[in-house]
C-alpha cells in the first residue's frame, strides 16, 4: 500500500462530532453529485490540501490529550477501499470514530459496525429515494440507501441522519415520507442552505430554492412525531 492521500484536514471541531472536540478527515472523490455540495473540489475528486496518511497520524498522536474523536468524511469515504485501514488504525490510536456517508454503500457500512470500527454514525438523506434519480445521481441504487438506514438504526450505535433543505429536493410532505424511513432514529438534522461556494451553481440560477425559517420549523415539528430528537442547524 502507497498510502492514502487525504483530501484535506479541519484540525478542531466542536460541532461535528456531538459531544466531543474532534478533528475531521476528509477523503476526497464522491459517487454522489449534490447541486448544493458545499466541498465541490472534494466532490470531483479534488483536494483542498494534501494530507499524506502518515502525516494525519502523527498530527493525532501529537493531540491526544486534547482530542476526543476523529470525524471521517468527504466526498463519500465509503467509496475508497482504504477506510476500514483507516479505522482500524485510528481507533487503535484510542479515538472514537464518526463516519459521514451518503448510505451509497450498505456493505461497507456494515462492515465497518460489524469490526466494531465505528462509535457514531451520520447519514445524509437528501431528499425522498425516488427523486434521488432526479436530482443527485442517475441510475442512483435507492435499495442501498434505504439498506443503509435500516443498518445503522439497527446498529445500537449512536447515530443521526441529516437533510440539507432546499427546494425543490425538499417540503412537508417529502419530510413526512422521510421520517417514515427513519422511523425511531437516534437524532434527524434539518440543515439550513447556504448558498456560497456549491458544486452545482448553475442549479440555482432563476430557481428559489430557499426554505424559509418557518418552513423549518414545521418540518421540525413533523420531525419531533418520528424520530427521538429533531434539530435545525
């Protein structure tokens, strides 16, 4: 093995692992193509700083102490052969893991949880599995995605799902059908778009795909019927 280059690395988070101050990993490249990904170079297999594999474990060695987790996303980790490596060698490290995926990947996921390799899952579900096709990816494989959700809800880790709200990926009743999916879930995100530095920009031109702070709320409120804690981010 040469080794993984990563695509980049933000050294401290107090948000993106909950409860925790953590470091993010980024791998870079996705099978996904989201109009309002907010990492559109890691997306297109880009890297925002180069990040040999090595050099990322001596930077958590030398923050042990102060570190409480290490967050591995991207792009889509669950796409490169080297993330069950990673995990490995992190945890053995002593650090609690969090994954970031689009649930593309069922048998990696699985994977991952049945090592015991994963401490926090997070799943982004971007808008209800038959416009999936549409909006995110062609001949996108929604069986995955529901298998991935299905997974980690049964897993007894600890875990959340999350949405980007934007239109037209996004309403009530397409929140409705999604919680049905996460049915008892741990936590469900509602992420507020923002509309700067997008993979996509030219699908947001003469379109208003705002949700507004009150259309926020009532897909919270729907939220809070299915799933143990609904937030808005």
């Amino acid at each position: 093995m040469n080794g993984v280059i990563f695509g980049g690395i933000q050294k401290n988070s107090l948000i993106d692992y909950p409860g925790k101050i953590c470091c993010v990993i980024f791998f870079s490249g996705c099978n996904f193509h989201c109009p309002y990904c907010h990492n559109p170079e890691l997306a297109k297999g880009m890297a925002l700083e180069r990040w040999p594999e090595e050099k990322v474990y001596d930077f958590l060695e030398q923050r042990k102490g102060f570190l409480e987790g290490v967050v591995i996303s991207g792009g889509e980790p669950c796409i490169h052969p080297d993330v069950i490596h990673v995990c490995q060698t992190i945890r053995k490290m002593g650090y609690p893991v969090k994954m970031d995926t689009n649930g593309s990947c069922p048998d990696v996921l699985e994977n991952l949880i049945a090592r015991g390799l994963l401490d926090y899952v997070a799943m982004d579900i971007k808008t209800i599995p038959e416009n999936y096709g549409r909006y995110i990816q062609n001949n996108c494989d929604t069986d995955s995605i529901i298998s991935s959700i299905r997974l980690i809800i049964e897993s007894g880790l600890q875990h959340e799902f999350r949405t980007t709200c934007i239109k037209p990926l996004i309403s009530e009743s397409m929140v409705e059908k999604i919680c049905g999916l996460i049915q008892g879930a741990d936590r469900y995100v509602l992420q507020q778009f923002r509309h700067k530095h997008v993979l996509n920009p030219g699908f947001f031109q003469n379109n208003d795909c705002t949700v507004s702070s009150d259309e926020l709320q009532r897909f919270c409120s729907i939220a809070r019927k299915w799933v143990d804690c609904c937030i808005i981010r």
